[in-house]
C-alpha cells in the first residue's frame, strides 16, 4: 500500500499498523440497483384537507365541463358504463360515482415481468425504478453535435440502459428516424428484445401498431396470448391533450392495453401558465381530472386493469413561453402529484427533466432538482431518468451517463445504514486514540473497500492530479464512458429459436407494408 502524503493528513499522529498487503480490488456495489426500495417519507406541499379539495374539485371539473374524447370506440365504452356522451362535441362527463368506481378496482400492486425474474420490476409502496428518456427526435453528442436520431442511436442506448444496474425498465431513448415511420416500430420493439433483458416500451400508435408489439414480446417469453395477457410483461405512457382532451392514438392505446391486462402510465403534461392554470394547486387539479378520466376509462374496459398514475407539471418562462424544469415550482407539483397519487391508493410516475440545451452545469441542477421532486416525493416509476436535454426534444450520450451518476448516488442513499456494534467502532476510537487518524486501523482496514460510493464520473483528485490528466470536465470524462461503456457491452444470451421467430416477423410484416401510426 502506497504511503498517504504527510500533508494530506495533517497535524496528527502518523502511526500506521504494520501486517499484511490489502488488496485494492474495486468491490461492484451496483447489484444492489437493482431492486431499490427508497425509506424516506414522502415530501408534503399539501394538507389532507387540501388534497381531498383538489380531488373533490377534479371530480366536479369532469361531472360538469367533461372531457373531449376524439376516439368513438372510447365514447362508446363511457357511455355503456354510464357517462354522459355528446358525440356531437365529443364531450364525455363522468359521474362522481362512475370514476370512484373505477379507480376502486385499479390494482394498488403492480409487477412487471421480465424474460430474467431477476429483472421483474415492482411497482408498489416504496419501490423505485428509473427509466432512460423516451421519445426525442434528435440525438446529440460532443464529437458529432445535434442530428436526427438513428436505429443506431437508439441501439446504443438500449446497450448503456443494459449496462447499468440502476436503469431497470427501457424506454424510447430516441426516435430512429431512418427507419420508415410504418417498420419503425418493429425495428425499435426488437432491438429492445434483442439488446436487453429489461422491461421493453411500447408506443401507444395505434391498434395494429401495438398489436405487432405485443406479439414481439409474446414471441420473446415464448408464451401463448393468454398467458400473455394474464400478467404484465411491457407498459406504455399515455399523455392527455391538456386542457381536458384525449385524442385517438392515446384513448386507443388505453383499450389496447387494459385489454391485454399490460401497463398504463396515464400521464398529463401539464405547464402551470400555458395549457394549465398558472397557479400550483390549479394546474394539479386540471391534470388530476385528465388522470382521472384516463384511469377510468381503462378501468371500463377491464376492471382490475394495471395502471399507473403518472404526473408532469412544470411551469413556463413567462417571457418567452418556452417550458422550464427542474424549477422549485416543477419540485412543490412533484411533491403535490405525489400526495394525489398516494390519494388514489395507485403507483405514481414523475420524470427527470431539465430545458438545458447541452449538456452542461444548467443540465445537471435542474435534473438533480427534478430528482428530488420526484424521489422525495415518493415517486415509483421515473420516466427519462438518463439523458434527457433540450425539454424533451435531444437525448444526449454524455447526459446519459451524468444522470446515471446521479441515479446512482441516489440509489446508495436509499441503502440500510448499519448501527451494529462493529459499525458504531467503539474499539476503533481506542485503538487510534487521541489526535491520531483512521487511514490504517483495522477497523478501516476491513471495509475500506466496500465503505463508500466509487464515482463514476466525478474525479476527487487533488488539482495537480487532474491537470495533468488533461484537465477534463465532467462532461469530456462522461464521452470516455459511454464508448467505453458500449465497447465492452454484451448482449444478455438469447435462445436461438426465439431469435429466428423475431427476425421471421419482422421480416414478414415489413414484407407486408408495415403499419402506419395513427395520428
């Protein structure tokens, strides 16, 4: 063992214990990523009083406004289980009765199931699982700038989501926009088969869209469609039209899902100021009526339906109109979204965003802020938890990987504390005694390995160190990471038969014309 520098102890006693080299081999903690349980109490912004008023006040906002459905095979449904139906406007009111109902035969327990049972995922009170950025059209990284995303984009971040025990579920990453809109959706549900063992995403884009999905991971777990339908095995993210309309594309993806029993996250996005009230309380109160209307509407169609609660509601910059995140206001509606979900009895959906354009000092605040709405708020499923920029429109390769600093920070913080008499380190104290240091006795000695979080882009060398190093960024060492990351990438094994059944269908629906979304 190297000699730490007398300087770097300071005026103490220098005495070190003689005996045996220690090996210095880096000990993995990130297995324990895995399955996160966080043991914090939820944040309050909200008295129960006030949280049972914006429920009561979201329940008269949809008995008497309502909710434009555009989709009829939706209004029909409402409208068998008792709503008040205007085909003519499109408008759908909902009793009172009729959304408590519903909302009581949700499951208040989710699990969704993996091809590894090492990778099924909880979703109930206290588990945690992060999700990568969903969706961007465009990509960006530090050699090659800002492009339109591509099928080999969004491959390498189904390999970094792969890679890292702290991302559990996947998700769009980016859109591969080189592949026909019509095959896009094959190509993106097998690569995420194909490249990882974890939980896939599918787009709500219509009926034949989603129905190729299904049958994707059907072909994955080698199941039947009962079987498929029995449990969850994939989940989709539902986004209202705020203020107070469902278009076609989502109202369908809720009868499709809830239909095949896989999960809903029903999430408005809301921005207190633009298509929601400028207030906190009254721009929760609008999403929560959306989330309400959603989550009913997939309860119609297969009570015990498993959905999610999802929420997104930031603010504007009042000057320009543009969306803003990981503002203190973006942390209190967090808080706030998460009381009105615990309210329900349901899990509940936050996200990591920033309006950052780069990857940059701006990015990593209102990312970090945003993470401590939605994890201090008690949130169950985060949504673009890794490389998210731009307000949802880039994913970045080097905000990918200072997100997972960041998610994985927060997972040792989620980890037990030990107050066992050898953690107390009574004996510790006596053996350095009075003006010495820790540095070498035996108690530090046993677990110096293990003892603290190894960063994985953060460098704690002294100036020197570093400038001699090339003086790089964090941003600049996040680049060596991600290609180093993707180097050493391997793909999780897969059985030769479920392989040729995948590549056979999509090869066969390609040859058919694919299906165009429908918007």
């Amino acid at each position: 063992m190297s000699k730490i520098p007398e300087e770097s102890i300071g005026r103490r006693n220098r005495r070190r214990p003689s005996g045996t080299e220690v090996s210095h081999a880096v000990v993995d903690r990130t297995r324990a990523y895995r399955h996160l349980r966080n043991p914090f109490t939820p944040m309050k912004v909200f008295s129960d009083d006030q949280v049972a008023s914006l429920h009561d006040a979201a329940l008269g906002m949809l008995e008497t406004q309502g909710m434009k459905v555009l989709s009829d095979d939706a209004r029909r449904l409402y409208s068998a289980a008792g709503a008040d139906v205007d085909d003519a406007t499109q408008m759908v009111r909902m009793s009172r009765d009729l959304v408590t109902r519903s909302i009581a035969s949700a499951p208040r327990d989710i699990t969704m199931h993996s091809v590894d049972p090492e990778r099924h995922v909880p979703l109930s009170e206290g588990c945690v699982a992060f999700a990568p950025t969903s969706g961007p059209p465009n990509i960006m990284d530090t050699a090659r700038g800002r492009r339109p995303g591509t099928l080999e984009d969004f491959c390498n971040l189904m390999k970094l989501s792969q890679s890292f025990e702290v991302i559990h579920v996947l998700g769009g990453a980016t859109e591969p926009q080189d592949i026909p809109v019509q095959n896009r959706h094959l190509e993106f549900t097998r690569a995420q088969l194909m490249l990882s063992d974890k939980i896939p995403l599918v787009f709500s884009r219509g009926h034949k869209q989603v129905a190729d999905n299904f049958e994707l991971i059907r072909l994955a777990h080698g199941i039947s469609l009962d079987e498929f339908k029995k449990r969850p095995y994939t989940y989709t993210i539902i986004n209202t039209n705020s203020p107070l309309q469902l278009d076609i594309p989502m109202a369908d993806g809720i009868i499709d899902f809830a239909t095949a029993g896989q999960v809903l996250i029903i999430t408005p996005f809301t921005l207190a100021g633009a298509m929601a009230p400028v207030t906190i309380a009254g721009a929760l109160t609008l999403a929560h009526a959306e989330a309400l209307a959603g989550l009913t509407l997939a309860q119609i169609v297969r009570p015990g339906a498993p959905v999610v609660y999802g929420s997104f509601t930031s603010n504007v910059d009042m000057k320009s109109g543009s969306p803003a995140f990981g503002t203190p206001e973006y942390v209190k509606a967090a808080f706030g979204a998460g009381q009105m979900a615990r309210f329900l009895g349901l899990p509940w959906r936050s996200s990591n965003a920033t309006a950052s354009n780069t990857p940059d000092a701006q990015s990593v605040y209102e990312s970090q802020m945003s993470l401590w709405g939605a994890l201090f708020g008690g949130a169950n499923f985060i949504l673009h938890a890794a490389g998210w920029l731009e307000s949802g429109l880039t994913t970045s390769y080097e905000k990918f990987i200072l997100d997972i600093e960041m998610l994985q920070m927060f997972a040792e913080m989620f980890q037990p504390v030990g107050a066992t008499p050898a953690d107390l380190a009574v004996e510790a104290v006596a053996e350095v005694g009075a003006g010495g240091h820790f540095f070498g006795c035996a108690h530090t000695m046993e677990r110096y390995r293990s003892a603290f979080y190894a960063p994985l882009v953060s460098d704690w060398r002294n100036y020197g160190s570093w400038a001699d190093d090339g003086a790089k960024t964090a941003t600049q060492r996040a680049t060596g990471i991600w290609q180093n990351t993707l180097a050493r990438y391997v793909a999780p094994p897969r059985d030769v038969a479920i392989v040729e059944a995948l590549d056979s269908y999509v090869a066969r629906r390609i040859s058919e014309g694919g299906a165009p979304p429908i918007t």
